[in-house]
C-alpha cells in the first residue's frame, strides 16, 4: 500500500515510517496538515495517517478537508494520538476518520490497522466496482451495447446544461428503421435482432466519439450532437447515416436490404427545454416517414403546423363515422378493348365541417397509424356491400366490385367470418367482389393468418389485386406463389407514359408481366386521351380514370348499370 503520514514531529514520522518500511509498505511523508492535503491532491494513497495534533492546521481539521475534496473515493484515515478519550473518538469520526492509533505504539498494533484498513480498502473497492457495473448494466442496452432510454434521460439533461455553460448548439437525432416489422415478420425475431446490432455498429461510425448514441427501444434509436458550430454540421451526419444504413445487410445468409427515417431538432435554436427538443425531433422524424422514408427532416414550425394538423385530423376521425361525415364513391372501371364499363372501385371520402373534403390519401394512413383502420374498414365494407346489393349487377357481364382491404384486416381472425357475414346479408356472390390491398402491405405481410385470410377468399371465389404495383418492392416469386387475380398499375407510371420514354418501357414491362401470370392488368389514374390511346395501342386490358368517368355516388353507379351501358366510351 501507499500511506501519506502527516506528522510536524520529524522523530515521529521516522519512527512511523521506519516502521511500515519494515511492514513492506510505501511511505509518503509529509510534514504538515498542509503539505499533506497537497500531496493527497497530487498522488492520491491507499491509506492516511494524519498525527492529531499539528501547527498549521491539526488532524481534524486535515481530515474534514480530505474528505471535501473528495467525498466518493473514501481513502481509510487513522488518526495518530498520545491519548485518546470519547471526546476525541466522536470528533475524529465526525472530521472523517476510521480509527486511532495511539503514542507510543508497537509495531503489532500498527500492522493490524494497517490490516484492517487494507481490508475496509479492498471491501470499498470491490462495492465501488459493483456499483460501475451496476450502473453499466443499468444504463446500457443489454442487445446493441448502446445507451438505453433510462440513460437517455440521465444525458440528455446533463449535455443541455453544458451547452447553456458553454454557449454552445446540440442537435436531438431521432432514428426509426423503416419497415422493422416487415423483417421481423418475414426473417424472425432473431434476424431483427442482429439487424438491431449492426445498425448499433453503425451508428458508432457515422459520430464523433463524443456524441451520445442511445436505443430507446424496438427499433428507434436517438443521438445527442453536443457542441456543434452550425447546423449543417448535424444535417451532415443525419445524411451520413441514411447512406450508411442504406446499404445492404447480409445477416446469416439472408440479404435484406433497409433504410430509415431520421428526425432532427436543434438546441436551443427550435427547442428551449428538453421535453420540447424530443417532441419536436419526433415531430421531425414522423414528416421523413410521411415524406416517403428513407431520409431525414429538421424541425420546423411549418412540419409543426402540419404535425398539429394531422393530429387534429386523428381526433376528428374518431367521430367522423358517428357524425357520417364518411361517405362512398364509386369510380367506374372499363374495358378498354371495348370501351364498356366491367366494374367499380369504392372509394370513401370524408367530408369534416371545417377541414372541408379530406383525401383518402390523408386520412387512411391516419387510420392505420391510429388503429381506427379496422373500424373503418369493415364500416367501408359493409357500406359498399349494402349499396351494391341495389344495383343490377347481373346485367354487366364478369363485373368486378373491387373495395380496398387494408392489411390489418386481414390479419385479423375474424375478418373472413365478418366477410361471409356480410355476404350472407346483402345476398351478394363472391365472385362478384375483388378485394385490393397495396403492394407494400401485400409484401410485407408473411404471418400466418395473413396468408390463410388470402387463401380462404380466393377459394371462396373472392378475387384478390394487388393495388398501386410497382411502388413496392416485392419479390416475384413470392407474387408468383400469392393467389392473385389482378395487377393494378399506380397511376405515376401512366401519367409518364408520354412524358416519358422510360415511363412508356416501365407501362409496357408491367403489362407484360400481368399477362405472362396469367392476371388481369388495371391502369389507374388515366386522364388524358394520350395516355388512354396509349394504353389501347398496348393492348392493356383495363383501365380507371378521369378521362373515363369521375367518381359516382351510388343512385348513380344503379342507374348507370339499369340502362346497361352498352354506348362506348368516346376517344
């Protein structure tokens, strides 16, 4: 051990030091309460002999300060005393100290405190060591290694108040991966784990060593910026790590390919208080998801606007089918062969008193993300059952009822007994309804009850199309194996067929490869008589759009199929 003895007597403190010499321990002589207090600052002991009483300042007085200067490394202290009564025990325990050693002493009692204080040493240091690894476990993301959410909220006070001391910017990253379900419903939980590990890895590279990375949990990561000169510098990192989690991961065999959507808030120039720095980098991180996914976005108050919008949006939706502000269009499908009408798509609009007419395109991802979608859901498609029960189906040969059918319905257990249900109710035929789910959710649905809904319809005889194709990203031999009847092409790519030569080759692709599976090909959103003549002059089978027909409510849809419409569409 290393003991600093404190003594103004120089034959004491040879006689002392002589005598832990002996005892094979190092002496650090000083000869003062004042020298001792500066080498204890300067070459911190194991132990400390402090003789009572001293010139300049005596024992105590030396203790009380030790212990200021450092009150979590609790070095043992032992007092040195011609005589010692109660008086002195309680105030050398209250000055700091552990036990006393009594002039003159023998070198068998020096050597059992030595002892003993070495033990209470070792003990401290082991309950020391404990508590850092308590501490490490407490605050560390036992999977990725990361900071977890409890020291998240630890470091994100303490990194604030050093930029208000150091009048310095901090930036507040918010990271979620885009799609994580998708890869923990198709690969396993044990693939989405090790995905969670390299993205840890990650992250590490695209920071500064000083930076704080922290999971707050599933799949959302958050990162402090501390001291950055501008905010180019945080705009630079959040796209360094969209790059580099952007490239693609081989995880035990398996090439999966993800990206993420990143939020970022500035401190203090957008958030002056840390409840407002998070809600406002999640406010940034739910306008990169809106905005496609795969990027990143700065709070602003304009994304705040919108943020409140949509949340006010979400409220009112609550109550928008007991208020019937939703209500049923239905855009006819035609032929394009013959130019005749062979089906309808139900579409819901919602029409709020002060939001006016709100786009499915808004308010369905609303629902989805709400949990309103299964409500909504079934409310569309007993409506659109109901109204089509009115109209003369039969007098449209093979026509197609097609209602969109999100992806959390069919996951659903009772979702195909509701659909026989409503069947059974309405006198409907299965063949004459065409359920439509997106691509995306198509693809990234692989649970079991998801693919035993899809095949229990198809038996039935409910035809199955995959919405919007091409924004996806499907795999096509898993379409091949889906019991699908219908392709429709998103009507982005129609629109570029004639502004576009790449746009004409990607139309032309797809309906190639409708035909080739044996589907039938839709194209949605035609409304211009190029874009119609070139659907025809490439031979795609149907088709849906403005230039055909607007929207029509239902008496309509009825009358339309009453006089049969035999007259041909006008080209």
């Amino acid at each position: 051990m290393k003991i600093l003895v404190a003594d103004d007597s120089k034959t004491n403190l040879a006689l002392i030091t002589d005598a832990i010499n002996k005892l094979g321990h190092e002496v650090i002589p000083a000869h003062s309460g004042r020298q001792a207090l500066e080498i204890y600052q300067e070459n911190r002991p194991d132990l400390i002999i402090l003789d009572v009483m001293m010139e300049d300042i005596d024992g105590f007085e030396c203790a009380k300060q030790i212990r200021t200067i450092d009150r979590e490394d609790w070095i043992p202290i032992i007092f040195l005393s011609g005589s010692v009564d109660d008086e002195s025990i309680a105030k050398g325990i209250d000055a700091g100290g552990d036990d006393y050693l009594t002039k003159p002493f023998s070198e068998i009692t020096l050597a059992a405190k030595i002892k003993a204080m070495q033990r209470i040493s070792d003990m401290r240091l082991k309950l020391f060591e404990m508590t850092q690894n308590l501490y490490l476990m407490s605050s560390t993301d036992s999977l990725t290694g990361v900071y977890n959410r409890l020291q998240f909220d630890r470091s994100i006070k303490e990194i604030l108040a050093a930029t208000d001391r150091n009048h310095k910017k901090a930036a507040l990253l918010f990271i979620d991966l885009d799609n994580f379900k998708a890869i923990n419903d198709t690969f396993g939980h044990h693939i989405g784990d090790l995905l969670l590990i390299e993205v840890a890895k990650r992250l590490k590279l695209c920071v500064r060593s000083k930076d704080f990375i922290s999971r707050l949990g599933g799949d959302e990561f958050a990162i402090i910026l501390s001291d950055i000169e501008d905010t180019k510098e945080a705009e630079q990192i959040a796209e360094k790590i969209i790059n580099t989690l952007s490239v693609d991961y081989n995880i035990e065999g398996h090439h999966i390919k993800n990206g993420s959507s990143i939020g970022v808030a500035f401190y203090p120039h957008a958030s002056t208080t840390r409840e407002n720095l998070v809600l406002n980098a999640d406010v940034a991180m739910y306008h990169a998801k809106a905005s496609g996914r795969n990027n990143f976005q700065v709070f602003s108050e304009t994304l705040n606007d919108r943020y409140r919008k949509k949340i006010s949006l979400e409220h009112a939706l609550k109550f928008a089918l007991e208020r019937k502000e939703i209500f049923l269009t239905y855009q006819p499908i035609f032929n394009l062969k013959t130019n005749k009408i062979c089906g309808v798509e139900a579409l819901a609009s919602w029409d709020h008193p002060t939001f006016g007419l709100v786009s499915p395109n808004i308010f369905i991802p609303i629902a989805e993300e709400s949990g309103l979608i299964n409500l909504l859901g079934e409310w569309i498609l007993l409506t659109a059952c109901k109204d089509a029960s009115e109209w003369p189906l039969e007098s449209v040969e093979d026509f197609r009822f097609c209602i969109n059918i999100s992806s959390r319905q069919l996951n659903q257990e009772s979702f195909y007994q509701n659909v026989m249900n409503i069947l059974r109710n309405t006198n409907l035929k299965p063949n004459q309804i065409e359920f439509e789910l997106t691509e995306t959710a198509v693809m990234s649905f692989s649970s079991q009850p998801f693919k035993d809904t899809i095949q229990r319809l198809h038996n039935l005889g409910i035809r199955i199309s995959i919405d919007d194709f091409g924004t996806g990203y499907s795999s096509l031999v898993r379409l091949k194996h889906l019991p699908i009847n219908t392709l429709k092409i998103e009507k982005s790519f129609i629109q570029d067929t004639i502004a576009s030569k790449n746009g004409a080759i990607i139309v032309n692709c797809l309906i190639a490869l409708g035909k080739n599976l044996g589907l039938n090909v839709i194209a949605e959103g035609i409304e211009t008589i190029e874009q119609l003549k070139f659907l025809i002059d490439n031979e795609c089978p149907y088709g849906q759009g403005f230039i055909l027909s607007k929207p029509l409510d239902s008496s309509s849809v009825k009358k339309y199929l009453e006089e049969k419409i035999n007259t041909k569409v006008k080209i």
